[in-house]
C-alpha cells in the first residue's frame, strides 16, 4: 500500500526537489505540490486530493504552516503533517508541535532519515528526531518509572500551553520559584532537558491533546 503524501513550500525549486525525493520512496506517492497552505485548502475542495499526509513548511505567504496545520487539525483529523522547515528555534517548534505537527524536520535532514520520519508518523502516529526535541527518544516510548505528583502533572499541562512561566506560577498561585523548582523536579523525573520534551512527553502519555 502507497501512501499518498502532498507538499507544501512557497519555494517551487525546493519543492519539486523533496517532491522528488518522496516520489522515489517504496511507501509513497506524492499527488501534488503546493505553494502555501491557502492553495493547499482550495486543493481540499475536491476530496480526490486529499492525502495521508503533508510535508508542511513554515514560513509562507498568505497562510503559513503552523495556521494550516492548526485548520487540518480541526477540519481533516485523518491527515497527518510532518513539518520540514529551517526554522530550528524552541517557540516555533513548540507551535508546530501545538498546532498540531505530528513530528518536526530540519531541510538539512538526510534522505533516509526523511523516509524513515514518514513511515514513523503513518504508521505509529509520530516522529521527533533528537536534533529537534533534544531528547531520547526512548525516554517517551517508556512508562513513568516515578510518581509525577498533582502540582507537576498541573505544571507539565500548563507548560503545554503559550503561557510564559510567570503566568505559569500566577494560574497555580505560586511564586516564580516554585514553578522552576516544578520545571526542574519533572525535568529530572522524565528524563527531558527542556520545554520540547514536556510538550512530547505530555502528547504521548495523554496529558496534552494537540
């Protein structure tokens, strides 16, 4: 079984390369190529063009990337998106991921390990290399090996969200403090070294829906 793969980028040249690239995979099929994610919504129209999945980049005209992917998410559950931008930064990541992102590339990222992401996401739901999430991976295919108590679990759900820390320690009425003695107690606890990894963390073990 081929699954059908549509990608997005306002860069046509770049496009029609990783077009290229998916088109030569053994599991894949690409339908077509879109500018931006308004082009993409207009394809939608036709449910013939609908894929399993979209290589969606950021960055882009009229619609970018994490506000289609937020649209896809409401509007068509069934297509899964994996991200594939330049942007490397934690808050746009962490938007990507909120949005909806089932797994985030870097377009420096390698043949293979293209190929081996989009068999990851279609086939288990989700795909985040290390260089992304700065986390093993392994550490989020495992079970809580120690007790998260109430407050870390409320914590780990807030830091899900767009709220910087301060407004973090005014919704759970505490001092600044208390939330990074939380962030650091559930940072050790799981094994993740920063905000990417509580966000994968909580997707994974249920405690934050995207």
């Amino acid at each position: 079984m081929n699954y059908s793969v549509v990608v997005v980028d306002d860069h046509f040249l770049l496009s029609q390369a990783i077009g290229g690239l998916v088109q030569d995979f053994k599991k894949f099929k690409v339908l077509y190529l879109c500018k931006n994610g308004s082009e993409l919504l207009d394809k939608f129209d036709d449910k013939k063009n609908i894929p399993d999945l979209v290589l969606m980049d950021i960055k882009m005209p009229i619609l970018n990337g994490i506000e289609t992917t937020e649209i896809l998410r409401k509007d068509f559950p069934n297509v899964k998106v994996l991200a594939l931008s330049i942007e490397e930064d934690e808050y746009t990541i962490l938007k990507m991921l909120r949005a909806g992102a089932r797994g985030y590339l870097l377009k420096d990222t390698k043949k293979n390990i293209l190929e081996e992401a989009l068999i990851q996401v279609m086939e288990k739901g989700h795909y985040y290399t290390n260089t992304v999430s700065q986390i093993l991976v392994d550490s989020l295919e495992n079970e809580i090996d120690t007790e998260l108590k109430e407050k870390e679990i409320e914590f780990i759900k807030l830091a899900c969200t767009d709220m910087s820390y301060k407004e973090i320690s005014e919704a759970m009425c505490c001092s600044y403090k208390t939330v990074e003695g939380y962030r650091d107690s559930v940072h050790k606890k799981l094994k993740v070294k920063n905000r990417i990894g509580l966000v994968l963390f909580a997707i994974h073990h249920n405690l934050f829906t995207p």
